[in-house]
C-alpha cells in the first residue's frame, strides 16, 4: 500500500469517540511496525496535524483548523464565481 494512503489512515483513526492514539495502539490497529508508525506519527507532528495531547497520546492537530477554515471560506459557489 502506498505510504500516503497509510498516512491518511493514521489520521482517520482519530474520531469524536476515539479523540486520541497512541503510537502503539495505531500500529496495531493498521497491522503497522512500531517504526513505521513513528515514521507516520512524526511526520504528522511536524506538518501540524497531529500534536501530542498527553505523555504517549497524539490528537488532531491545529493544521486541520486551518484547512476546515479554507473549505468554508471556499464554498463551490464562490470557487465558480473565481473561475
């Protein structure tokens, strides 16, 4: 499986009932090396969107405020109106 194709399931882990994750626990619930995951998790961290919440729990971070800023700035009406 490509690797962003993993790293967006990292992130879609993350729910209203599952708010935070721990490195271990995502890599045994994607079938993940420990390493691999880091490798996931750290890169999230550093793009922002993913921060650690707790010793050892990682939740979303503020970079997908932004982004959910943009897409209701950026309606597909006012995307049309642009074009």
């Amino acid at each position: 499986m490509r690797t962003t194709k993993r790293v967006l399931e990292v992130l879609q882990l993350f729910t209203m009932d599952t708010p935070e994750w721990s490195i271990d626990a995502a890599a045994q619930k994607l079938a993940l090396s420990q390493s691999t995951a880091y490798v996931y998790f750290r890169d999230l961290v550093e793009a922002a969107l993913l921060v650690k919440s707790r010793t050892g729990f990682y939740s979303i971070g503020p970079a997908v405020i932004v982004y959910d800023r943009l897409t209701r700035r950026l309606t597909p009406s006012s995307i049309m109106r642009s074009r």
